[in-house]
C-alpha cells in the first residue's frame, strides 16, 4: 500500500474562495543578495501565494541579506540597491507587491531621503530591522517621518530578549512598546509572533499599547499560540503574515476556525480587513473590498 | 468508507507540558484532531513522561489511558536504556500493542556513541518495534531556563542506524534540512534505508527545504508526523499542499513512508 497526501487546493482557511488575503510580512531577493537562486525563491513565493490565495504580498528588500553589508544591519548603498530592487518588482507586479522601504536608522539622512522616495515610488510603509533597539531616539525622526506619510513601521522582533544575540541588536515587545507610546498617530506592526523568543511575553508586553499590531508569521507553530494571541489582544490587532516560511502562515491561518475563538468576520479581519486599515485600503488595492 | 489522508501520525503525545500551558492534551481531543484532518491512526507516546527520571510509572498511565482507543491510537511508550529492565519495558510494550517506542537520549545524557541507546535500538529491531526520537520540542529561542538538553545531534541518528541491523527502523522527529542531510548523507544507502523523518520542522516556500528534500533523498524518506500537542497539525499538511507540483507523482499524491515504517 502507498500512503497517498493528496496535494490538493486548500480546502480552508487558505482557500481563494474566502476573500482577499494580504501577506503583511513577506521578502523578496534580488540579484544581489549573493543567491544564485534568488529568482527560484521569489517565484516559489508567487507560486505559493496564488495556492494560498494571497491578494497582496506586503514585501520588503533587506539590503544585500548579508552578502556585502550585514542582514540587520545593513549599509546605506545595500540599503538604496535593496529599495530599488524591490521596486523593481513591484513595478513587475503592481497587482499583487506592494513594498515596505527598509532603513537604517543609524544613517538618519539617508533613511529619511528613502523613506521619501519611497513615498514617491508608491510604498506602503516602512521596515525597520534590528539596526538599533527598538526605543532607541535614533529611531524617532523616522517615526515621524511615517506619522507625516501615514506609513505603518514594520518592526523586526525578539520575543522577549533575554539576552543579547549575535548580527543583530534585538528589540522585544517592551522596547517596542515603548516607542509606541512616544509616538501614538504610528502603527506598528510587530513582527512575526512566531518567529522566535518568547512570544507569551510579547502578549503582555503589548497588551495596553493599542498602535502595536502583531504578524502571525514566523516558522513557530505553537498549538495555543494563536489562542493566546486573541484572547490578549483581539482579531481587530492581529496580521495574517509569513515571512521565511509560508506553510507555518497558513498552517495558523487554518487554525483560526479551529480555536473556537473567531467569528468569520475575525478571521476576515485578520486574512485581510485589520490590514487595510493599517496600510491604507487604496494602497493595497483593496478599496473596492471594503 | 474513504481511506484517511495519512494512515499514521508518527508522533503524537498526550499529556502535561512542564514548560509552559498546552491546551487540551488529552487523547479525546486529538480523536477529534485525527477525523477533522483525515488521519487514520497515531502513535502516541507521554509528554511528561519525557521529563521524568523513570518513566515506568507514565508507561503504565499510558497504556491505560490508551487501551479503550487502541484502535486508533497506539502507545509509545518512553523506555530507558541506561536503568535495569529495559527487556522488560520492551515486553510490556509489545504486549500493550506498541508499534514504536521513544527515547529521549539528550533529556538523560547519554551521548550520541552510548553503548546502551545501541542496545536499546538493537532490541528494538528484534522485536519489530520502531525506534522514534525526538530532535526538539520547543524552539531554542524560547525554552524555559531549567529546560536545557541540547537538541539531539545527527551523530546520535548516524551512530543508531550504522549500529542497527536492515529490521531497525528509526522515526526521527522534528530534524530540519540540515540535519537531515547531515545524516542522510553521512550513511550507506542500507543504512539510509533504516532511517525515516518527519517533516514537522522542516521549511516548505518559498525556501522550498520538504521540495528539495523529496527530490533529494526521497519522499518515502519521510512520514507523516505532527508533534499534537505541542504544535499545530496544520502545518505539516500545509507544507504539503504547498509543495510544487514538480514533486508530485502524476496522480498529484506524494508518496510517503509511511506503511514501510510500520
């Protein structure tokens, strides 16, 4: 006998048929990030995204991701060579990228002069890495900056930093919180709940700071994750999102009908409503949705 | 009555997790868990039992608790090498209807060369019993700080399958891509051949780790396991049905495993 997974269309949560999905949290690479198979891996995300029924993939270029400047910190040119590249691919698919600028804060001229010309070119927000702690003032004038573009700041996360880490100097969600507060017209979307660290931490960390709005991405699938996250916080503050590994995205999409926790009109918040209203439904394409 | 989409979960658990809440672990609800995701039967061993000094005592729960679900759900238990009795234990199991049993070598500090995890997989094979070890049950970077075994190397997979004779049959759980090939392709093709993997933690798009790895070495490699309680049985099915279809037999199935490894 031949044990047969059949591979068939998403029959859930992932399925087409439930509306608009937007990937908050995704990346693409580009020629000069030191991958031969850079181009394999980005239509490996199409291609799982149109089997997902991902709307719109909310992207962003980190740098060279290490080849000539570090991932999390990044240098002013990789920073400009990855902005430009992943305009490139939004200009190659403006149906379904739309495009985070990344910046430095360490380099505050040059990440302001990105920002703006990536409001110019069509962006939707900005990503900020692990450069500079979380509540650090260096990252102030760019948050100033997003609160006059009306840009939600994806913000890279640790669940609960214990410790410092090598290549990369890590924020939690209570240095996150922290910056949220000094700047409350700003919505940031804390990354990837999933994606390392401790993540019941964060829940609390974040709980009373209502601009921060979590992704769901990250590889972690933890069974009472997703519980957790809806009873902290609720589905109105909650991004369906995959970064690095987009079965686990949807593998906690399919889960959300599970939890006993979600009407559908949650879980149509979280595949796509929280973040129009985060992003700007016209920004998405979305408008005609709403 | 339509056959399930998996015959077998290799690697269920019931049972308390000491480091942190995991929502209804009991065998009712992974019941439910199995016929919502089509999953015929599972091999189910004790989550506390991990963390205990002896697990004899968790063995006999566990097959108590599992005896009226024998049907469906088969014990695995833990068994010990390194305490007196390990026959015993073995004998017990076989009579309790156990396909596999578990051991957890980093959780009792026996290196990847100790003679008695040879001994343990050696009588294992005699007696027609799966091997099933587990690399990790949290992610590092969350870990409570009084839980601090290391992940099981590939030298402890590669030591046990050059060890074992053609009827060993080894479950790993939780491996990524690298220790995958690490092992896999640190052992004789007889050797490989004794050896299978879950695909719980392994990386589907758009790295496409499971896609590189059923092409690699081969999907009868791998079996259908998803660690419940602890992590969501979605996602080893979503990385399935995300997979390209490049991989995919002309039927669009994927050929699993599974029946070999029973």
């Amino acid at each position: 006998m031949t044990a047969k997974a059949r591979g068939t269309t998403p029959k859930t949560s992932g399925d087409t048929t439930n509306g608009p999905l937007v990937d908050a949290h995704a990346h693409f690479l580009h020629a000069a990030c030191g991958r031969s198979d850079w181009e394999a891996v980005n239509a490996a995300r199409f291609r799982a995204g149109d089997r997902m029924g991902v709307t719109v993939h909310v992207a962003s270029v980190l740098g060279s991701y290490g080849h000539t400047s570090p991932t999390y910190f990044p240098s002013p040119a990789d920073v400009t060579a990855g902005n430009d590249a992943m305009r490139a691919i939004c200009a190659a698919e403006p149906k379904r990228v739309r495009m985070l600028v990344t910046v430095n804060p360490n380099h505050t001229a040059h990440a302001l002069a990105e920002i703006a010309k990536g409001a110019a070119s069509g962006a939707v927000g900005i990503k900020l890495l692990a450069s500079r702690r979380a509540d650090d003032p260096l990252l102030d004038p760019i948050c100033e900056a997003a609160s006059a573009q009306r840009f939600p700041i994806l913000h890279h996360i640790w669940q609960h930093r214990t410790r410092e880490w090598p290549n990369q100097e890590i924020s939690d969600g209570a240095d996150l919180a922290r910056l949220a507060v000094r700047h409350p017209t700003v919505t940031f979307i804390l990354a990837h709940i999933g994606g390392g660290g401790d993540y019941q931490h964060t829940f609390h960390a974040i709980r009373e700071v209502p601009n921060i709005v979590p992704d769901f991405s990250g590889s972690g699938v933890d069974r009472g994750m997703m519980d957790n996250a809806i009873r902290a916080l609720g589905a109105s503050r909650l991004l369906f999102g995959t970064d690095l590994t987009m079965c686990t995205g949807l593998a906690k999409l399919r889960a959300l009908e599970t939890t006993g926790l979600c009407t559908p009109a949650d879980i149509e918040a979280m595949r796509w409503r929280n973040a129009a209203r985060v992003f700007g439904a016209a920004r998405l394409g979305l408008a005609e949705a709403i | 009555m339509t056959a399930p989409r998996f015959a077998l979960d290799a690697s269920a658990w019931i049972g308390t997790y000491p480091f942190r809440h995991v929502p209804h672990p009991d065998p009712d609800a992974l019941l439910r868990v199995m016929d919502r995701e089509s999953i015929g039967c599972a091999w189910v061993g004790s989550l506390g039992a991990v963390f205990h000094r002896d697990p004899t005592d968790a063995n006999a729960d566990l097959y108590r608790t599992l005896a009226p679900l024998a049907e469906r759900l088969r014990p695995a238990p833990i068994i010990r090498p390194d305490f007196p009795g390990m026959n015993r234990e073995l004998g017990f199991a076989c009579d309790a209807g156990a396909e596999s049993i578990r051991a957890c070598p980093e959780q009792w500090g026996l290196g990847s060369s100790h003679p008695a995890m040879t001994e343990l997989a050696l009588a294992c094979a005699e007696r027609g019993l799966a091997l099933h070890l587990t690399v990790r049950y949290e992610d590092l970077r969350q870990r409570h700080r009084l839980d601090t075994a290391a992940d099981l190397p590939a030298a402890t997979v590669r030591a046990l399958a050059r060890a074992g004779g053609d009827a060993l049959r080894l479950v790993v759980s939780a491996a990524g891509r690298d220790m995958i090939e690490e092992t896999h392709w640190g052992l004789t093709p007889a050797e490989q051949r004794r050896v299978y993997w879950d695909f719980t933690w392994v990386w589907g798009p758009p790295e496409d780790h499971l896609a590189h790895l059923f092409r690699s070495i081969g999907s009868e490699r791998f079996v259908f396991g998803s660690q419940w309680p602890l992590r969501l049985v979605q996602a080893p099915i979503a990385n399935l049905d995300l997979l390209p279809d490049s991989v995919r037999e002309p039927s669009g199935g994927i050929r699993l495993g599974n029946p070999a490894v029973r």
